[in-house]
C-alpha cells in the first residue's frame, strides 16, 4: 500500500499538516489541525530507513500502547494512532512551550528554584506511577510545562507498563536510556521498578543545582557501569554553599542500591517542599565520595554486577497465564504451515483464556554480506514483518494485552528462538516444521534444535497432507508433535 505524502497541506485521516515542528533522529513532529477541534495538536511519525536501530520501532510501537492508557494533566492529551499498514503515527495534544532542555544555558539555577521545579516533576511522576507506569527515560528534554504551571512528561517508548507486555524487555537485550540518567539497574535491564524514575529525578537535581552532571556524559556500557560501584563526588564539595537538606535528597535519590533511595517519588516531593524537616543523615555532610576499600567490595560484588532475577510466578499463575510463542515462517509458499499453526495457538487459547500470545518471525541476517533494512520497492523489512504477524493473528480475535508481535534480527533463527524464550519466561513454543529437503537434512532444521533445546514445552506442527497438496483447505487439521524438554 502507497504512504501518504507528509508535507505541509498533506490530510492523513482527518488530519491536516500544518507545519514542521522538530525533526528527530528516531521522529518527526508536525503541528496539525482537525475540523471542529480548537485543541493545538501534533503528530508524531516515526523514521523508518535504511540503517535506522530496530528498536525505533519497537519504542514506537510501546508508545502507541501506553499513551491511550494515560490521562491527566502531567500527560499528553491522546488524539489517535495511525496503523503501521498504512501511516504509522501518535496525534497527541500539543504543549505550547519549551522543554526543560531550554534551561540548561543558565545552570547552575538557584536552589530554591531547582527544588520547585523538583516537586513537580515528581508530582508527574508520582501521577504517572499511580497509573502503573514507570517513565524510564526522566530527562530534561522530555518535561514540558503547561501554562498553569503543572510538569508534563513527554515520549513513554522506553517507558514500562504493569499491565502491558513490555517489547523492549522481550526483544532487546542491550538497556536503552539516555547514558547520563540511566539507573545502575537499568543497566542490568531491570525495567520494572519505579526507583529508577526517583534516580533519574536525582541526576536531574544534582545538574540543574551544581551544573555538573553526577555521572558524566560517557555514553559508553564500560563507563555508564562504573556506577554500579562508584558514587559521584557530593554536591558540597563543588559548592561549598550547598544547602545540607537539598544535598540529604540528592544523595538519597542516586543511590546506587534501589533499597536505599527514596521509595516513592512522593516522598521526593514532599521533602523538597517542607526542607526545614527533612531529616539530615551523614550525607548531608560529605565532602569526600565514598573510600576505595567501599569502592572494591561494590566492583567485586557479583551480585551488583549480574541482572538480578525477576521473582518467580506462583504456579497458580503459570498454569492459568502462560506465554505461548508461536514461531511463523511469512516466507513465500508458507501459508498452509501458517493455518496449520493458527490452529494449533487457537485451541491452547480456548483452554487458557488469560494467557498471552507472542507472535515471533527471524529477519535472517547475512554472515559475510551487508544487510539492508529496506526491500526492493523501499519498503522497511522490520515493518513489513510486524504487518504481517498481525494479520496472521487477526483471526484469533485477541486483545492487545493478550497479543504481542516480534520480529527477531539473528544470523541463526533457532538460536533466537530459543534466547528469546529463555529471557521471556515462554512457557510453551507453537513452531512449524515442513517437510524433509536435502539442506534439512544436511544442516539440521530451526524446529529440530528448538524442540531439543527449549527450557519450555514444545510443539511442532505440521500441515495436514492435503493442505499441502492443496486438496481441501477444509481438511486443515494440524498434526501436532509435542516434545517437553
């Protein structure tokens, strides 16, 4: 299908572009206007070229989940989505004004202002937090200010959701974040805990008071780790006139163990509101960072430098919502494989009604070659793809929290698979197998090595005989082989 044109006097669904706001690395923001709306809105369109990170999509894609779920004042207003088939898009409210990026020039800010404009961002993110959403990328650019005065958190594709799968978490193994907010357990992929919000609105604090950012600006995995073991320098040693609660609060929040900081973004609000009660521990009065002996004991503490395990699921909540992972090959000629494994995922659906589909593909990538994101006519592969697994579980009639797509980027599409179930949780693997060819035979088949290696059940399905010889696509019944390993 044609995309339409985005240029200004352009209308995509009702919508009319009106002008060129900001063009992003990963998007581009119009202003646009609708009949019988005075709202100010833009919409947001994400870049799909050649060379763009697959995670651009992926983040879109969350944004476009969790920002119909969102209301409020400290929230973008949501207006509508476009489909990904035709015009990927987000139209949200427009809000008029400045990031808090147009502040950085004149830091250091005085310390009064600094912790008001503290309490409302931690006002947003304590609003935010009630709606069971952690923000995950707290930075200057992405507050905003309305004219009453409220803080608006902006851009929620790193963002997790309690309630909603979390595709960064499923599919990327690499933390994603902006390097100098980045909590040191994002940096081992805990995504879901809402400490990581209070860190990031203490780096913020520490800036926008001294001027100086507490971690640095290395953007580097080797540099953003040192703070799973070394703390900044105390704000008072870089202004010896800093006041002792406002350092009390920073040091609580950058914590480099969640434990210790601030356990909700509330209490962050409200000591930068009542100062003369904030009660003032040791930190408040150092001068010097931690000593190397403390130093040592976090570097070769391996419980600070390993992920940190997800706690296990009841067995009650195992059996009654398991992760189904059906593995679709979208190749040409594959169709009957893909009815055949349609029906497979539709029948373990009927007998568990709260469990979650995560539909999978490998974009097969060359060892020697240099791959190309887009196709022949131009069109993104990775967009392409996700197209087609929703069409493929159209017919389920599944809502979104139970439904999940995935296009996987690997030279070896078993192993994928199979890393992709291990990190997820995937408790039972739906992948179709065709019939024996010469280069099966010689190099073993994807299903084989999945089937063998799986932490999870599996069930490989193959069409019905008379499918495949396309008899009586009425005769379509799988033929399921189910291996638990």
């Amino acid at each position: 299908m044609v995309r339409p044109s985005l240029e200004i006097g352009s209308i995509i669904d009702g919508f009319q572009i009106e002008d060129c706001l900001h063009l992003g690395g990963m998007a581009t923001l119009w202003s646009v206007s609708r009949p019988g709306s005075t709202m100010p809105m833009l919409m947001k369109v994400p870049k799909f070229e050649e060379g763009e990170d697959p995670a651009a999509i992926v983040s879109f894609e969350m944004e476009q989940m969790i920002l119909p779920r969102l209301s409020g004042v400290h929230v973008p207003k949501f207006v509508a989505a476009g489909d990904f088939a035709v015009q990927p898009y987000i139209v949200m409210e427009r809000i008029i004004g400045k990031t808090l990026l147009a502040r950085l020039p004149e830091l250091p800010l005085p310390y009064a202002e600094v912790a008001e404009i503290g309490v409302k961002v931690a006002t947003a993110l304590n609003d935010l937090h009630r709606q069971h959403v952690f923000h995950l990328d707290v930075k200057p650019s992405n507050i905003m200010f309305r004219s009453t005065g409220e803080a608006v958190l902006i851009d929620f594709g790193l963002s997790h959701h309690q309630q909603l799968p979390d595709l960064m978490q499923e599919e990327f193994r690499l933390p994603y974040g902006t390097a100098p907010y980045m909590a040191p357990e994002q940096l081992l992929s805990i995504r879901n805990d809402s400490r990581s919000d209070v860190f990031a609105l203490g780096v913020l604090l520490y800036f926008f008071s001294t001027g100086v950012r507490p971690f640095g600006e290395s953007e580097t995995m080797r540099g953003m780790r040192r703070r799973l073991w070394r703390d900044p320098e105390p704000p008072r040693r870089l202004k010896p006139n800093y006041p002792a609660w406002l350092q009390e609060i920073v040091l609580r929040c950058i914590e480099i163990e969640p434990a210790w900081r601030y356990p909700t973004v509330s209490q962050v609000a409200f000591d930068l509101s009542h100062q003369s009660e904030v009660k003032l521990t040791a930190r408040s009065e150092r001068l010097r960072r931690d000593p190397f002996t403390t130093v040592l004991r976090r570097r070769f503490n391996p419980d600070l430098t390993k992920p940190i395990e997800r706690p296990e699921r009841a067995a009650t909540e195992l059996a009654s919502a398991p992760i189904v992972a059906v593995a679709i090959d979208l190749a040409e000629g594959s169709a009957s494989l893909g009815n055949a494994l349609r029906i497979a995922a539709e029948q373990i659906l009927a007998t568990l009604p709260s469990a979650r589909l995560a539909c999978l593909n490998v974009l097969k990538q060359s060892r020697i070659a240099i791959d190309t994101a887009l196709d022949e006519q131009g069109h993104n592969k990775h967009i392409d793809r996700l197209i087609a697994l929703r069409h493929w579980a159209e017919p389920l009639k599944l809502e979104d929290r139970h439904l999940t797509v995935h296009v996987l980027e690997a030279f070896d599409p078993a192993s994928a698979i199979l890393e992709f179930a291990q990190a997820n949780r995937i408790d039972h693997i739906l992948i179709g197998a065709r019939q024996n060819s010469l280069l099966r035979k010689l190099l073993g088949s994807v299903s084989a090595k999945v089937a063998a290696e799986a932490p999870c059940t599996v069930t490989v399905v193959r069409p019905s005989r008379l499918e495949e010889s396309e008899k009586s696509p009425a005769q379509d019944e799988p033929t399921p082989k189910e291996s638990s390993v």
